[in-house]
C-alpha cells in the first residue's frame, strides 16, 4: 500500500484527497509507527559471542552439504550462510554494541558500506532471519502533512534485533571452553563461584596491606617477589 491509498475515499462519501498531497511513498503491510521500540543494551562481548556461533554454523552448514549462501530448496530447508551474511552480521554487531543496542540502519547506508547493491543486503538479511541470528520490524514515520485519512506517513528504516539461537549458542560456548585449556583451575573456580571470587579478593586485599607494613617497617629494603 501507499502512504496515501488510493483514492476510494469518494465511494464511502468522503472527500477525496487532492493529487498534490498524494506523496505515492510506498509504506509496506504491517508496518508500525517509528519510536516505540524498546532496545535492550547489547555489548561488545556479546557481539563477539554471536559471530563466533554464527561462524560455527555457517561452517556446520557447508559440511552438511549445503553450497555457501544456496537459497531453501524446500519449505522447510533454511538454505546456507553466505560469507556476505557473516560481514553484513559484523557490521550490524558494530553498529549494536556501539549504540547500546539501537540497531536501525538504512539498507541503503548498508549497501553503500559494504559496496554492494541493495538487493544483496536483502538476500543477507533473509539468510540470517532465517538461520535465527536476526529479527526485525518495519516502520513508518510521518511527513508532517495532514490528508483527509489522517496524517500521511512514510517508510523509514526498519528496527533490527540481533539473536543467538540456542543451538548456536552451545556450540559456541562448547568452542570458547576448548579454546581455553590453559586456564587454571583457580580461572575456572572463579568463573562458577561467587564465594570463591569473593575469597580470592580478600586474599588479594591481605596481601596488600601486609606489603604496605612491610614496605613501612623497612624503608628502603627491597622485598622479596617485589
């Protein structure tokens, strides 16, 4: 539909609107008015954690024999995950963490970033709506003039929000494990208990006082391990 139908105001005996303040913008169904969203903060290490699932699927994809970015064959085929979903992914996990969540850029501003015309930005966006990784709402503004119908609108950029399907997310979290296996079991205590963080902290906090009254009883002495 358009930000002014039609004109079939005059067969319910209304009047109709004039041609000159007819903008023919299309606005698509089911869009919402702009403003009413509730962003959710969204951090760098968030970001970083959904690129890595992202990039842990799209991997799973291909081995299973789907080509790189192949469209569904079925209805309920999800197709693959093309190398340019997972920079369109990057740029949107930038534009998210930078903004605290406010994710809601013009797919022209994204073609243009990634020097790519319109209609990839779309196939991306529907590669990663697909797979789980992105959501998104579209929106209307007014253009501040009144038509008979009440005020005219006209599409604006849509709302995106970024998920982590549960799936994903595990193989994720099972990768960021593995890729850790140095780390000490003190580390790792640390990262499960709130009690043993607390007494490391207290340890910490001890050992530093004990080090100011040395440091106070023998000036100029250098201490051991310091």
């Amino acid at each position: 539909m358009t930000a002014v139908t039609f004109d079939h105001s005059a067969r319910r005996g209304r009047q109709a609107e004039p041609a000159h303040r007819r903008t023919h913008a299309k606005v698509r169904r089911n869009s919402q008015a702009a403003g009413r969203e509730k962003w959710g903060h969204f951090s760098w290490a968030q970001g970083r954690r959904l690129l890595l699932a992202l990039r842990i699927h799209s991997e799973k994809q291909r081995r299973k024999g789907d080509r790189t970015g192949a469209a569904p064959r079925s209805p309920g085929d999800a197709g693959g995950i093309s190398f340019g979903a997972i920079r369109l992914a990057e740029i949107l996990v930038a534009i998210a963490a930078k903004g605290r969540g406010r994710l809601e850029p013009s797919v022209e501003w994204l073609a243009w970033k990634l020097n790519v015309p319109a209609k990839s930005i779309h196939a991306w966006k529907a590669q990663l709506k697909r797979h789980g990784f992105l959501d998104w709402r579209r929106r209307w503004v007014e253009t501040g003039q009144e038509g008979v119908r009440g005020p005219q609108v006209i599409q604006t950029s849509n709302a995106y929000w970024l998920k982590i399907p549960l799936p994903a997310l595990a193989a994720a979290e099972k990768a960021l494990d593995k890729g850790h296996p140095a780390s000490t079991a003190v580390e790792r205590l640390q990262n499960q208990s709130p009690k043993m963080i607390e007494a490391i902290a207290a340890l910490d906090r001890a050992a530093a006082r004990r080090a100011e009254v040395d440091a106070a009883r023998y000036p100029g002495r250098r201490l051991v391990g310091t």
